[in-house]
C-alpha cells in the first residue's frame, strides 16, 4: 500500500463520555480551588502593594468674603502655610478622609464666607456629606455647608506599605516575638510529645489506651480555651500565681504555655507514626553489642525519628507562628503577627496594612510547610520492607517512669479542661464559688447567645457534608484519572496550597476579594456559606491528603476491569471506591466538624450578625470581661465534639460492618 509520503504520526486516544465527563468535574473542583484560594489570595497581596495619599494639588479653592472671588489655588500651599505641628498626614488608608476646613485656620461655619470647590486632577474625588462628587465642575458651599466636605485621597501601586511597615518599631517587634515564641513552644512541645511518644511505644506501663486519649484531647477544643485556663490559674487573681514568682501570666509565659497544650497532640501523632516503624533488628544489635540504654536510644532511637521529630517541628511552628485566638487571649502587650493583622483591620481599619502584615506572615508558614513537605517524601522513602517492629520488653524502672510521665502530661491537659469547666459552674469567680449555671446563659453576655452555639453546628455539619465530597472526588480525579497529566499537577498544586495558608491569612483575602461590589460573588459575604467556603477550603489539604492515602491502597486494575466490562466511571465509584474508602471518608468528615467548631482565625473577619460563631462568641465573651461565659462556651465546643466522636465512632461500627466486610474474608 502507498504511504502518499506520509510520515507516521502519533493518535491520541478519542476520549469518551467518561472520560469528558472526569475532566469537567476536575475543573469544575479545581475552578473552586482557584475561586475560593488563588483569587482571594492574589488580590490580597495587590492589597498590599495599593498606596494611599492626598494629592493636595488634585483639589482648587476659591473664598468669598463679601468682596469677591479669590482667584483659584490648589490645596497644597493651604497645608504648607499651616505650622508643622498643624500640617496633615498626606499618606493615609484607602477610606481616607481630610477635611477641607482643617486646612483653613479661621474658618467659622457661622461666617458669611462663602466656598468653592472643584476637582482638578485626573481620578479626583470629594465628598459632600455622603455625595460623592467626581465632576470637573465648580460647586458653591456656605460655611455651614462646607464644613461637612471631606477630600479622598489618589491610590497608587508600590512598596511604600513595606517600608512604613519595617520602618515602624512596634511593628517589626512582632516578627521578632512571633518567631522566638513559635521557636520556644516548639522545643518544649516536640520534646515533651517525643518524651511521651517514646513512654508509649518503648515501655510496658498501664493504660496505655487511656493516655493515648487524653493526648488527643486538645484537638477537640479552640486554642482560646487553654488561654482562659491559665488566667484562671495564674492570672491576676488565680489560685497558682505565686507559682510564678512574680512573672505575669500576661505574655509570652502564658502563650508558650497555651500553645504547648493546643500544639502537643499534632506533634504526638507524628512521632507516634515516626516511631512505629522503628526496625527492631537494629535493637537487637545494639544490645548483643552491649550498648547501655542511654546510648541505644541516641544511637537508634532518635536516628530512626529524626525525620518524624523534623517535621513535627515544623507543623508545631506553623500552627504556633500562626495562631490568633491564644495570644488574643493571654497575649497582653506582647505583639504578634496574627493578633498585628486583627489589630490593623478590626483596631484601625488598615485594610493595606493588614494585607502586608499577612503577607510578612505568609512567608515563615510558606517555608515551614515547603520544609515539611520534603521531609516527609524521605520518611517515606526511608521505610523498608523488611523491617521487624519494635515490641518492648518488661523494665519495671523503665515501665514506672514512663507511666509518671504520662501521668503528669495527662494532669497537665485535663488540668486545662477542669480549671473551665469547674470556672463555668460557679457564680463569680473568686468571690462566690457556690455551684450556678448563670455563665451558660449566653443570651445575656455579649457573644452572640445560644444562636452562636446553633450557627456553629450548622456551619460544622454543612462543612463535613459539603467538604467531604469535594475533598474526596477531588483527590478521586487526581489519583484514579488516566492521562490529564498537566491538569492533574496543577490540580495537586491547589490542592496543597490551603495548609501553607495562615487562617487570619484567608480570612482576610476574603474580604478583600467577595466584598468588592463588582465581584459577581460578592452576594455571598456576610452568609453562612462563606463560612462554609473558607472553612472547607482552609482545612482542604490534610482532608486531601487523608483521601489520596486511602485511593492509593486501591490497585488501577479496579477502573481497567470497569473499562473493560463498559461500566460507567460513577457505577464503579459508588459501588466500589467509596465502600472501600469508606473508613477515610467518615475520619474527613469528623476532622472537618471538629475543626469548623473550634475554627476562630479564618472566619474571625467574615461572620455577621446573623452567623456569629461559638469559637468567635469565646472570643468577644473575653473581650467584654465575661471570662467565665467564655469558658463555658468553650466547654460546650468540647462536648460537642466529643459527642461528634462518639456518633462518629459508632457509625463507623455500623456503617463498616456492611461496606468492609470482605476484608474479614
């Protein structure tokens, strides 16, 4: 047969239905990454580079005082004119407002003076009251009248936000601060989580079970509870505070502290998992060669958990770096990053500023997760299939000091909860201490009422529902789908971006982004479902990770066996890979409720008054004084979420005992 000269040439595959119908919903998941996280994001960091200024010569004036016009002059030489002391600050915010009459030394609304005033420079604008004047045009004020026009400054692009930032003492202060109090709890906590780590795994003690839950208790509370719990304890009137010898509880004490308890069950899993592939085999060499205790556990022990202890430490510096709600707390004068961003926004109104700090903020969290990231591919990588696990023998020393240990731990975190719960059942601290159930009474505190409680469940079962399955079609479509190489990295990378994102980080960029008018989202500010939106995509990454992990155990054969037999891509989704995944689907769904009840830095900039939060309630409770309504609130989200666990658990009985029992077979 002739070839016509014709080179051979390469087919793709034709795609069908199936496969148009996986890519659409990719980019459909990957369009809401980009929608809720890259935007916002992008618009943010602009936000930081908009500059603000009163351009004085953009402005003309003309006075009347019974003999005629004066001729027109630009409001710069008004300010020049006026003494030092007296002269305006030009650089302001984008909601800047100058009076013009501030530039007028003997003006008096109740002079016959009369005014005009124009716009003489390109983009000027001025009000008049609540008008908005943006003419060319001349326009006539009496005194009376023109004490009420205010000019608006020029915006501009550039870095004149960063240097006033690094040129600001108190605020450059808090880099400083945020990075020593993030590199001291992170020491503390690594350690103490690696002391009781190895107690658990390396020891014979009792109640091992019951310690390994009290560790996780943390997790199931907002970072502002241990905050109250110390000022309980320590504060200015607390039953311990002679403990600290004259120190304040107030600053970083108190913060270190706080983050040690809220921080420690993060780094305890890590190690947990670090330490249960240690290789028995080595054990046993190191003892037939006589090693003593003290130089096997330097020599294998931490060598065999160096990576796990690695990126422990970089999870607990992020989570600490990037808190807001215990330094809000407990923090006092001591300044950092996050409470500077609340500060700048809520305290000043600084939207620009608020958006450079996070952007300062951003990058210690970029790194620690970029780090972490590559430390965990060689944890992996390190794992052999030959290893033997480590199963500790009987030392009754050993075993008995382990178990004090973890008893003083244990104390330490259930101290925590006690020292609120016990706050929030009496009538006033310390002066009555007789048992009351006043404090949970939040409809008469300043915190949002028992509403708060409600929107927070909602918000947390809207969260596992709706987060649940877009997590895990996501990461279905990314680890299952044939071909789509580019669109599936890129997919990857979103999908990864969320756990670099500091909360007060994404709170922020979405108010910049959904409350500008022009953005065709912009309906959904203010509403229960930009709750729902940030929260899902703020805790998006370990969710991700969670199903990709479970996916990953399922052999591409199952999707070639269903291509092969003409089956649907949904036929084999509903009837095989979700039963099979199942366990990973319901752990997503309790680790997005758990996490949307005690979430106070991502949706702190975005509730409204009719979506108030119990995590934010704890918060403005404390700030009006009624620390122990706070505590109570805050012990209600841990009821909560321990009864979430428990129905958790108990669906997870039932529900596996269907979809898993071929794993009995």
């Amino acid at each position: 047969m002739a070839s016509f000269g014709l080179g051979t040439a390469a087919v793709s595959p034709k795609l069908d239905r199936d496969a148009w119908a996986v890519r659409g919903f990719m980019l459909a998941i990957a369009l809401y990454l980009v929608v809720a996280l890259a935007l916002p994001l992008y618009v943010m960091l602009s936000k930081s580079l908009s500059t603000y200024r009163f351009d004085l010569n953009a402005f003309e004036l003309q006075v009347d005082k019974g003999d005629g016009w004066s001729p027109p002059t630009t409001l710069a030489p008004l300010a020049a004119a006026l003494p030092e002391d007296k002269r305006p600050e030009l650089d302001t915010s984008h909601d800047g407002r100058l009076s013009v009459v501030s530039l007028l030394p003997d003006f008096s609304f109740r002079a016959k003076t009369m005014y005009r005033l124009r716009n003489a420079g390109d983009g000027a604008v001025y009000l008049y009251g609540s008008e908005r004047i943006a003419d060319r045009d001349w326009h006539e004020y009496s005194s009376n009248e023109f004490r009420r026009v205010v000019v608006r400054p020029a915006g501009s692009r550039g870095l004149e936000n960063y240097r006033t930032y690094f040129s600001t003492p108190s605020l450059v202060q808090s880099i400083e601060n945020s990075v020593w109090i993030a590199a001291l709890s992170t020491v503390v906590t690594v350690a103490l989580a690696f002391a009781f780590a190895c107690a658990l795994a390396r020891s014979c003690m009792p109640f091992k079970g019951v310690f390994r839950l009290v560790a996780l208790i943390p997790i199931l509370v907002p970072s502002l509870l241990p905050g109250i719990a110390l000022i309980y304890l320590f504060g200015n009137q607390g039953f311990l505070k002679d403990l600290l010898f004259g120190q304040s509880i107030y600053g970083p004490i108190g913060i270190v502290i706080g983050s040690v308890f809220f921080t420690f069950p993060h780094a305890f899993i890590i190690i947990t998992t670090a330490l249960a592939i240690s290789d028995s085999r080595l054990y046993e060499a190191a003892v037939s060669l006589k090693a003593s205790a003290w130089r096997r556990f330097w020599t294998v022990t931490v060598p065999g958990a160096r990576y796990g202890l690695i990126s422990a430490a970089f999870v607990v510096f992020t989570l600490v770096i990037t808190d807001f709600g215990l330094p809000k707390v407990i923090g006092g004068q001591f300044d950092v990053l996050a409470v500077d961003i609340y500060k700048q926004v809520i305290g000043q109104q600084n939207f620009e500023m608020g958006a450079v700090v996070s952007v300062v903020l951003l990058v210690p969290a970029v790194l620690a997760f970029a780090v972490d990231r590559v430390i965990q591919r060689r944890q992996v990588a390190a794992l052999s299939a030959r290893s033997v696990p480590f199963e500790p023998k009987p030392d009754p020393v050993a075993d008995w000091s382990a178990f004090a240990l973890c008893l003083t731990v244990a104390l330490f975190i259930i101290g925590i909860l006690a020292v609120c719960q016990f706050a929030a059942l009496v009538k006033l601290w310390p002066y009555d201490l007789s048992p009351s159930l006043r404090n949970y009474e939040f409809d008469r505190t300043d915190g949002g009422g028992w509403e708060s409680y409600g929107n927070s469940i909602r918000l947390a079962l809207y969260t596992a529902g709706i987060g649940t399955a877009v997590v895990f079609v996501g990461a279905y479509l990314v680890e299952k789908t044939q071909g789509f190489r580019s669109g599936r990295t890129l997919f990857q990378f979103l999908a990864m971006m969320p756990m670099a994102i500091p909360g007060m980080v994404l709170g922020l960029a979405y108010i910049f982004f959904f409350n500008d008018p022009a953005n065709p989202l912009n309906f959904l500010y203010g509403t229960m479902a930009i709750l729902v939106l940030s929260t899902v995509t703020h805790f998006y990454t370990v969710a991700h990770l969670t199903a990709v992990t479970a996916l990953k155990q399922m052999d591409h054969e199952f999707e070639s066996v269903s291509a092969s037999l003409k089956q649907p891509v949904w036929r084999l989704f509903s009837r095989v890979t979700v039963p099979v995944c199942m366990p990973a689907i319901l752990d997503i769904s309790i680790y997005l409720f758990v996490n949307a009840m005690t979430t106070v830095s991502a949706v702190v900039f975005l509730y409204s008054p009719t979506t108030k939060l119990a995590s934010v309630a704890v918060l403005n409770m404390d700030d009006a004084g009624d620390v122990a309504p706070a505590a109570a609130m805050g012990m209600m989200i841990f009821y909560t979420n321990v009864t979430a666990r428990l129905v958790h658990l108990a669906l997870t009985r039932g529900l596996l005992t269907r979809t898993q029992a071929w794993r009995r077979r």
